[in-house]
C-alpha cells in the first residue's frame, strides 16, 4: 500500500497553482484577442469597413409605410359591463 508524502503534496499545490496562472495568463491577455478575431470572422469585419458616403453628406433611407387595411369581417366587437 502506498502512502501520501510530505513532497508529493507539495508537488501536487505546485502543480494547482502553475495551471492557476496559466490560465489566469491565457484569460486576461490570449483570449481577448482570439475571441475579437473571431467576432470580426464571423461578422464579415463589418467593423473595419471605411463608409462609403462622403464626411458632411446626409442619407435618409426609409421604408415606405404600408396601409393596414382592416376589412369588416375580421372579427366581432363584444360589449361589455364592468361588474362591482
């Protein structure tokens, strides 16, 4: 039978914390950067187009309203009293 020693605990917390601060390391400064280049991927770098209008030019985009047409059998007006 085996038994724990003095120095395989301590190897074995040595070892916890090394990969504690590894991956504190790889959290704070590589995957920041892996993680805005894969937003930039996968939106088409949207972000990093230059405009296509001139600086000072205004452009109103919108969409014509379209007329809701409400026929007269759509449904039935019931009405009601309010009970105290």
């Amino acid at each position: 039978m085996q038994e724990a020693s003095f120095m395989g605990l301590i190897r074995t917390l040595v070892i916890i914390i090394a990969i504690y601060y590894v991956l504190k390391f790889f959290m704070k400064y590589i995957a920041p950067v892996l993680l805005v280049k894969y937003v930039q991927k996968k939106t088409g770098q949207q972000y990093t187009e230059e405009p296509k209008t001139k600086e000072g030019t205004t452009t109103i985009d919108k969409k014509p309203q379209e007329k809701n047409i409400v026929g007269d059998n759509v449904g039935e007006y019931v009405d009601y009293e309010e009970v105290d």
